[in-house]
C-alpha cells in the first residue's frame, strides 16, 4: 500500500462514552487520504473495542495495557507515522467534515507553515455552545505573548511529520501543559498559522480546581525555564504575574456562582451555521449507534 498523506494522532485513555464520537469524525473527513493511529494508554474500559467496532482499515492500533503518559504515546505515534503530515485528535473532542482537507490544502499551499491550528468552537457535555476559543492568524500574533501562551487549540493541530519529529514531546512529561510547552519551545526556529474557520469543536468538562492548578504550575516552570534560557528576563516577570493572576481567578471560581469566571476567555458569538454543525455532528452520531 502507497503511505497515506495524513497520519492522524489519536491518544487515549479510558474514552468512555465520548471516543466514539471523536472517531465518527474523523472517519467522516471529506479527505481520505489518511491513517488513523489509535494511541492506547492503559484503558480498562471498551476504548479498544470501540476503536475496532468501526472496521475501518485506515485504524492502527498502538500502545498496550501500561500508562506511559500522553507525551510518551504522542512520541510513539510521531515515531511510526506514515504521513507527510501529523494531525493531531483528542478522544473527547469533534472535527468537522471539511477540517482535514482545508488544513492539507493550507500547508500544501504554504511551504513556510510548520505547524496549522483552525478555529475552535467550545461546548459541553449536554451539547450546549459556551463560545469559541481564543484566536490568532499568524505566527507573530499567534507568538505575541509567549509569558501568556500560544492560542493555538491542540487537538486542531496539523503540521510537517518533519516538525514533529524535529520537535517531540519533552520527557519526563510536562503534566497537562505538554502541548503549550512544545509549542513555547519550538516557537523561535518555527512558523505557526491558525485558519479563521471554525472546524473543530473542543468538549470542556467541568471546572476542576486541582487539575487547573497542576497545568498552571507545569507550564509555569516551562516558561521560567525557557525565558531564563533565553535571557528573556521581561517574559519570565510577566509569566510569573499572569500565573499569580490567573490562580487567583481559579481559587475565586470555586466559590458558589463564580464558576464561569473560568470560561470567561471562550466568549464570542458562534454563527448559526456552526451550531447547526455541531448539532448535525452530535445528531449524526446518535443515529448511528445501535
């Protein structure tokens, strides 16, 4: 078989009910021309099952029954990916029909572009919209506040396999904040872009306080420890101030009636159009479920 232009990277542990959906959208992608390697790490639920209940043979299984870690998973799958490009999916999220081929047709247009994000819309569990991510175009705006972070959504990545084997996924792992630190890391001898359409849909569970703070220290000593590197004394200042800022909004948020302090950066209004997608996407699914 001739190797496939696209390798999709799709880590997971425990899917649940969510992965079947995340699936669903990938394999319902108007570009084709892609391999699908299901990143298994550890699951004790069905995840497995579910993957191979589709019978497609554009799914590779990897992993095994041990935790290693996403960064480590993510590393294995770069490592065995047959793809000019590297998408990567997350098992709780959705991509809309036309991401792939809008992202391909970019970076085949645009030898410069490392590594494409797209627009996200956010929802919850039970479908409803809460807005849309943060959003920048160029690798300039995209890197405008590196003490802040990189808006540009993970699971929307598609870049060159060469990036990512350039750029893996640091070990020991940067504990829910591998994705920023990569992108921070890599920023100074790479290009970033994000399309202005909006073709994925990022699923936010409920606000976790001992989560939020465990991804606020990681990525925190990841940027201190860059910009001291880098002698870039202003950058390290600033982090430090926006993580104290940002704690302090997170503790505020556990009190009763402040939560939505946390999903306050998802604002904007989402067209018709794209709610009538997601609903068609969730719908679509639900349909096809014995």
């Amino acid at each position: 078989m001739n190797d496939p232009l696209l390798t999709v990277l799709l880590p997971c542990c425990n899917g649940g009910t969510t992965l079947g959906l995340a699936l669903h959208s990938i394999l319902s992608q108007t570009f084709v021309d892609f391999e699908l390697i299901f990143l298994n790490d550890g699951s004790t639920d069905d995840s497995v099952e579910t993957a191979l209940s589709f019978h497609d043979p554009r799914i590779r299984i990897m992993g095994g029954p041990e935790r290693c870690g996403l960064p480590k998973r993510l590393n294995q799958g770069i490592a065995n990916a047959r793809g000019q490009f590297i998408a990567r999916m997350d098992a709780d999220d959705i991509s809309f029909p036309q991401r792939f081929e809008k992202q391909v047709a970019y970076l085949q247009a645009h030898p410069e572009v490392d590594l494409l994000g797209c627009r996200a819309v956010v929802f919850r569990n039970s479908g409803e919209i809460i807005g849309v991510l943060p959003f920048a175009p160029t690798h300039e705006r995209l890197c405008a506040q590196l003490w802040r972070n990189i808006p540009l959504p993970h699971p929307s990545w598609m870049g060159r396999r060469s990036w990512f084997q350039r750029h893996q996924y640091r070990l020991p792992e940067v504990r829910r904040a591998e994705d920023q630190e990569l992108l921070l890391r890599s920023c100074k001898d790479s290009r970033y872009a994000c399309l202005d359409d909006v073709l994925l849909a990022y699923r936010q569970g409920q606000f976790q306080l001992p989560r939020t703070l465990v991804a606020r220290r990681a990525l925190l000593l990841a940027q201190l420890g860059l910009f001291f590197e880098w002698r870039e004394w202003r950058n390290a200042a600033l982090a430090l101030v926006s993580a104290v800022a940002k704690i302090s909004v997170d503790c505020l948020c556990t009190l009763p009636g402040l939560q939505n302090l946390f999903f306050a950066r998802m604002g904007g209004s989402v067209s018709e159009a794209i709610q009538q997608q997601l609903a068609h996407s969730l719908a679509e699914y639900s349909a096809r479920r014995p």
